[in-house]
C-alpha cells in the first residue's frame, strides 16, 4: 500500500514537472498553436466522458433529479455539452478580455500570450463547475450552439472564399505564362474531381431498388451551382477567373457528399456504410482531426493577416532581459508599442463559436446520440446543416462575383 502510494506521488510529481515544462516553453509565436492545442485537449476530455461519465452523472442527484432515469445516451450528450459549456465560457472570458487591445504595450498583450499554467488551470477548474450545473442551463446552451455551430460554419465559408480569391490575385499577379497555366491545370483537376465525386455520390446514396428522390435532389442541385458557378465567371460582365469557380464547386462537392455520409445508418439510401451501426473508431478519429485541423485554419486565418509563424526579426521575437544600451531600451520601447498584428478578441470568438460547433459534431446536433449509437455527426439535423452550408457557399461565392458590378461605388 505504501509503495502504491509513493508510486502514485511521484508520477502525480512527474506529470506535473512535464506540464510546467510545456507551458514554460511556450513563446509569443508559438501561443496560438498553445490555444489550438488546448482546445484540442477539449475535444479529447469530451470524447472520453462521454464514454466513461454517465455511471458517475447518473448518480449526481442534480444532474439525475428525473422520476425515471433516462437512457444513458442522454447522460453522455449532457457531459459533451457541460465540457464544451467550460470552453465556451473560458474563451468567451479572454475575447471580453482582449476587446480594444491596439499595440503590444498593452498589458492584456502579454495575458494573451502568456501566464499558460494559470491558463490551464483556470480551463480545468471551469470545466469542473460545468458539472455542478443545473440542467435547465446546459439545455438552453444546446439550443443557442446549434446557432454558434451554424454561425461558425459561416465564418468558415467567408475564410474560405476570402483564400480562394486571394490564390486567384496573386497567381494572376505574377502575370507570367507559367502561373496562367498552373491556374489552368488546378482549375481543371478540381473540376476532374468534382464531376468523378458527383459520379461516386449518386453510386452511393442512390441505389438501385429505392426511393432516393432526396439524396438525388441533393447531388443534382449542387451540379446545378457548379454550372451556374462557371456561367457567372465566363460572362464578359464578370471578368472572372476560373481557378476560385473550380474550388469553389469541389467544396460544395464535398458539403454534398459529407451531409449525405451523416445519413442515419439504417437509412436505405445510405449504401456507403450498409446500415452498420457499430462503433466506428476511425470514424470518429476522422472526425475529432477534422475538427481540430478545421478550428486551427479559422482560427489563424480569421486571427492573423500574416503568417502564423513571425520571422525572427519582428516584434515576435526574444529580446534579451537586460538592455546592452540606450539604443537597444530606445528599440524595445519603440517595438512596444508596435501595433498587433491580428485581432486577439477575434481569436478567441473563433474559438467560443468552435467549442459550440464541437459539442454539436459529438453528439450528432444533440439527437443523433439516441438513434445511430456513438457515431460522430450521424443524423438528419447533421444531414440539413451540411446541405444548407452548401447553399449558403454558393449563394456567397456568386454574390462575391456580382456584387462589385451591383455596386461599383463600394469596395469588396
């Protein structure tokens, strides 16, 4: 019992040495891979409460406070969504923080990228008192994610056509023959693979031998956008190029084909997973990585207008402790007061609106939990949302195109 004991202390000891360590090695540049990976962190604590919390909550009398007991899958959306309640309060905390930051001499410049121990454990203590809720909280905090999540798949859109055009400027800025062609040769192998998916697609969700009218609505209206994506390009009016047109459709492509993979598994028309309601580990990893590579690109590309790394001679970089001289105090205070670079409020909504959109993927929009098992963003509100945010980037793709000639006077 004893050696038991002193074996626990010291790996307790051990952990807690490594975690100072970590935290101390975080850097200036390196604090918004920090913050991706502590709300990866999140995403993990999520996933395994609920598969190992619900005996626990099931005993809590606040949480089980119900005539009847009910079913273990409610127990584990309610973990999900206590967790990502944690989340969204610490990050929504640091954007309130953060609102009017302008220059790096700012004190809240150095809370932003510092002070990662008192972070974390603020994070975890959060998270705790998540649990000691009552439910009437946590069910309103599902009915307004199911709006963050929507409104966090919207940003995603803006972000991505934002990239796409500006690929388009920049290859177009070099205006050398090699670049035009290079935009030709993308421009095709997207629509090559845009067309081939389409052909997967209707393999997949429209068997033969079944009513599929709705899947086949689906695939057929998203072939519609893409005509319509390269019609609008093409017109003389326009004067637009091809290359965003062609990633663009494969995007919309891919919405199409993942809200139809979130078909419930005893769907007919779901042929890709044969009505398997079994636990899909890779699934769900595929799913928690998505998440996680989907809320980094956001996240830096909403937060930052460079690049996520600054070089060694910018503001970001190590300065030594002590000043060797007047000039070099002069330049610290002068690189002080330089402007930040990205907004840091921002930086954190991004991740506020990502906790919400994380619990909405775990537990299948908080109904799918209950019909198709432990799947990752299995279920028709998951189906619709997927769909939806399909249209919504075609609609906003081709406002992008018409509207500078709508309004000439105003810039977009």
């Amino acid at each position: 019992m004893f050696a038991a004991s002193c074996l626990a202390s010291c790996c307790a000891a051990c952990a807690c040495d490594a975690c100072r360590t970590v935290v101390s090695g975080i850097s200036r540049r390196s604090a918004r891979i920090a913050y991706c990976g502590l709300f990866a962190l999140s995403l993990i604590v999520s996933w395994i409460l609920r598969e190992v919390a619900a005996p626990l909550m099931e005993k809590l009398p606040w949480i089980n406070h119900f005539h009847k007991t009910p079913d273990r899958e409610w127990f584990e959306t309610d973990a999900v969504l206590r967790v990502s309640l944690g989340n969204f309060v610490f990050f929504s905390i640091l954007s309130v923080m953060m609102i009017g930051v302008k220059n790096q001499k700012d004190p809240r410049d150095g809370i932003h990228h510092g002070g990662w121990m008192m972070k974390v454990i603020c994070w975890c203590i959060l998270v705790i008192l998540m649990f000691f809720l009552p439910n009437e909280i946590i069910s309103f905090y599902e009915s307004m994610s199911k709006f963050g999540a929507g409104f966090f798949l919207l940003v995603q859109v803006v972000l991505l056509l934002d990239f796409v055009h500006g690929w388009n400027d920049t290859w177009v800025g070099y205006d050398e023959q090699f670049w035009y062609a290079a935009l030709l040769v993308v421009s095709l192998v997207c629509y090559l693979a845009t067309f081939v998916f389409s052909g997967l697609l209707f393999h997949w969700f429209t068997p033969s031998g079944h009513d599929c009218g709705l899947n086949t609505f689906f695939i057929v209206m998203t072939l519609i956008f893409v005509f319509v994506f390269a019609v609008v390009v093409l017109h003389p009016a326009v004067g637009g190029s091809i290359l965003p047109a062609s990633v663009i459709s494969m995007y919309c492509m891919y919405l199409c084909y993942s809200g139809l993979a979130s078909e419930p598994r005893d769907y007919e028309c779901n042929g890709l997973h044969k009505h398997s309601k079994a636990v899909s580990t890779g699934t769900m990893t595929i799913g928690l990585l998505t998440t996680v590579l989907s809320v980094v690109y956001s996240a830096v590309r909403a937060g930052s207008s460079t690049t996520l790394l600054s070089p060694p001679d910018s503001p970001r970089a190590a300065k030594p402790l002590l000043p060797l001289d007047g000039k070099a105090e002069e330049k610290e205070e002068k690189e002080n007061k330089k402007p930040v670079t990205y907004s840091y409020a921002f930086f954190h909504i991004i991740f506020s609106l990502a906790s919400m959109y994380s619990a909405m993927l775990l537990t299948g929009w908080s109904t799918s939990v209950g019909e198709s098992g432990k799947l990752v963003d299995v279920g028709w509100p998951s189906v619709w949302v997927r769909v939806v945010t399909s249209w919504v980037t075609a609609g906003l793709f081709i406002w992008s195109l018409v509207a500078p000639i709508l309004f000439p006077d105003r810039e977009f």
